[in-house]
C-alpha cells in the first residue's frame, strides 16, 4: 500500500523546489539585465554632462524662485508704458504717460503711478508740464497726486520744484503745499506752497515768499 502522507510530502518537496527554482531564475534574468542596462544608463549620463557642462554645477543652478501671487493679486489692474486720459469738469481730455499703472486694491479706483508726466492746458495758449517719480490718480475724486521731486514746467519759461503736488480736475486746479523752489527769466523764488488755476492760467504762490530778480530783467527793451 502506498503511504499516503510520503507521497503528498514528495509532491510538496517538488512544487517547494520548482516555485524556489522560478524565483532563482527570475531573479538571475533581473540581474543580466540590469548589467546590460547599468553601462547604457552610464553612458547616456556621461554624454549629457559632455554635451551640457552646466549640468555638473551646484544644485543652486536648478533652484527656480517662484513667487506666489498674493491673494487678489491677479484682479488687481495693471499696465505697463501706457498712456491714460483724464477728462475735466468742461469735457476736455487731459493726456499722462505712465511707465507703470497699478491697482493699489481690487476694485478701488485708486492707481498708482510709476514716473507720469503730462500737461495741463491753459487759457490763451499756456499750459503747465507736471512729472514725478509717483503719483496717484483717484478715479473717484478726479485728482491726481504726484509726490517726491515734483517737477513743473510753465510755458512762460519758469521751472520749479517740489516734494507734492495735486490737481483736481473736476475744479481745474492745481496746489501744493510744501516748499517750492523756481527759476525763471525774471530770477529765482522760494515760497511755502502754491495753487494754480488753468482756466485763467494763473500761478499764485503761497505763505512766505522769496523773490530774487535778476537786474536785466528789470531793464526795458531799447
């Protein structure tokens, strides 16, 4: 009689050593390949750092700086070497150059400016060029605000300078209220401030003001 348990355990012992055979020969073909594919992916990495020498540089030269938008960022308007037009109380529209213009908040009507420039018309021909570094233009009130080194052309020949300046267009007037230093054909003049009034043309200075005159200036044409 044949015993029962044997022959199971022979049976056993057989698919035991086929699956271990399997296994062994599993793995010896992962190894021949894995010799064949060593020296190709060796290679093929040598000719990228021949072909790309910045490849061997420090990991700094892979680092990408990104910036993340702040939040209402991206609603928020913004122009770049534009030109933007101002309309007054009568109708007339006023022309500014700007390098930059930016929402100051999402929806405010409150730009500002990088380096606007532009004239404002006059009466009989005159006009006043006005420049600044900054400026803020507030579209719900129609004025507009320019600070740090404010410069002023007058078409009668008289430069001046200032810290800040605003112009309200609804009103077509313009005032200051800091130091104003200008040079003109009749000399040079320090006052406390000034206001300007473009419908008449006329440029008042303010506070305390000095006044030196040249002496040419005084002489009469022969």
């Amino acid at each position: 009689m044949f015993d029962k348990e044997k022959l199971e355990s022979f049976f056993n012992a057989d698919n035991i050593r086929n699956k271990s055979e399997t296994k062994i020969n599993k793995r010896s073909k992962n190894i021949r390949r894995a010799k064949l594919l060593l020296p190709s992916i060796a290679a093929a990495l040598i000719g990228l750092l021949i072909a790309f020498p910045s490849l061997q540089q420090s990991n700094r030269d892979f680092s990408i700086d990104i910036t993340r938008p702040k939040k209402g960022e991206l609603e928020k308007l913004h122009m770049e070497n534009t030109i933007f037009y101002i309309t007054d109380k009568d109708n007339k529209v006023n022309n500014f150059t700007a390098q930059n213009i930016d929402e100051t908040e999402p929806g405010s009507k409150l730009v500002q400016l990088t380096n606007p420039e532009g004239t404002l018309p006059g009466s009989k021909g005159t006009w006043l060029n006005i420049k600044a570094p900054i400026g803020f233009f507030d579209q719900n009130t129609n004025i507009l605000r320019l600070e740090q080194n404010v410069e002023l052309f007058y078409s009668d020949g008289m430069d001046a300078q200032t810290e800040i300046m605003s112009y309200d267009f609804n009103k077509k007037e313009g005032f200051g209220d800091k130091p104003v230093q200008a040079q003109g054909v009749f000399g040079n003049l320090k006052s406390e401030g000034f206001n300007f009034y473009t419908e008449n043309s006329l440029l008042v200075f303010t506070g305390k003001t000095y006044i030196n005159i040249r002496e040419e200036s005084l002489k009469g044409n022969d």
